[in-house]
C-alpha cells in the first residue's frame, strides 16, 4: 500500500515537471521604457513631416500651375497648350516620384525606420530570450501586438520538419 502510495505522489509530482512554461512579454511597454526607441521615433516623425511638407508643396504648385493653365487656355496657341501641359504632366509625375521614393514600401521613410528601430527591436528580443532561458520557459508571447505573437519557443517544440516529412518531402530542400 506504501508502495502504490508512494508511486501516485511520484507521479503527481513529476506531472508538473513535464509542463510546459509560458510568459507573455508587452514589448510596447518595453519600448516605451527605452529612451533610445523614443528618440528614433521623433527622428521618423521629423523626417516624415518635412517630406509630408515638401509633398504637400508640391502638390500645392501642380494646383497652380492648373488653374493658371485654365484661366490662360484660350488665349495660349496650341503649341503653348501643349507645353504647358506637358510642364504639368511632368510635374506631377516628378511630385509622385518623390512621394514614392520618401513614402513608398521601400522607400527612405520605411529603410530609415528599420535603420534606427530593428537594432533596438533586435536587442529587447534578445534579452527576452536569454531571461526565457534563464527561466527554463518554453513559450514567451508578446501581448502588445493586436494578434498574440510568439516572441521565443524552445526548438524542441518546432514541428516544421516532422510536418515536411510527412506531407513527403525533405527539410531544408528548398532553402
């Protein structure tokens, strides 16, 4: 009866032992707390008002340009029509450009922003790593982010490979 005794509690208390360990990070908060973080934000934010700025004014000229072109129009020859809204057309594909290159998904605004923000980001996961396996946790998620992302998961959990080879193929084939 000792023995069986003995046996149960065992297993119960080995039971927690298997389980696995979860934490959640709000790395908004973190960010927050970097005084670094803060400091490239307002870059960004200086930058992308002076290129706003600077699109705006473009934009402001192009409207110019239209409205003497219309109030002009009957008096120009057809030669000076055209060229002046060619001048206009060029303008204005000139002012997109710009918009494009400062705002556009590869744009300065976009490389800038992970220029001065991946280094950071780079380091709060790292430190979140190392105190998760400091901690001997298995699975940290970030809470700040709208869908719940996972920030670190032991490898021994990772699936991928034994999914690869039972749907047939081979892992690391297609790297």
């Amino acid at each position: 009866m000792k023995k069986y005794l003995f046996l149960t509690l065992l297993l119960i208390s080995s039971a927690g032992a298997f389980a696995q360990k979860f934490a959640y990070v709000d790395t908004e908060y973190i960010l927050k707390q970097i005084p670094e973080y803060s400091a490239a934000l307002s870059t960004l934010d200086v930058a992308s008002k002076q290129w706003q700025q600077q699109v705006d004014q473009n934009f402001t000229d192009i409207d110019k340009m239209y409205k003497s072109f219309q109030a002009d129009r009957v008096l120009l020859t057809d030669d000076m029509r055209k060229r002046r809204e060619n001048e206009i057309i060029e303008k204005e594909k000139q002012a997109k450009e710009f918009q494009r290159v400062k705002f556009g998904p590869s744009g300065e605004l976009f490389t800038k922003r992970v220029e001065l923000l991946k280094p950071i980001q780079e380091r709060v996961s790292d430190a979140v790593k190392q105190i998760a396996k400091a901690r001997f946790l298995d699975f940290v998620f970030d809470k700040s982010s709208e869908s719940t992302m996972m920030i670190y998961a032991s490898a021994g959990y990772d699936l991928s490979k034994e999914v690869i080879v039972k749907l047939g193929y081979k892992p690391g084939a297609n790297n």
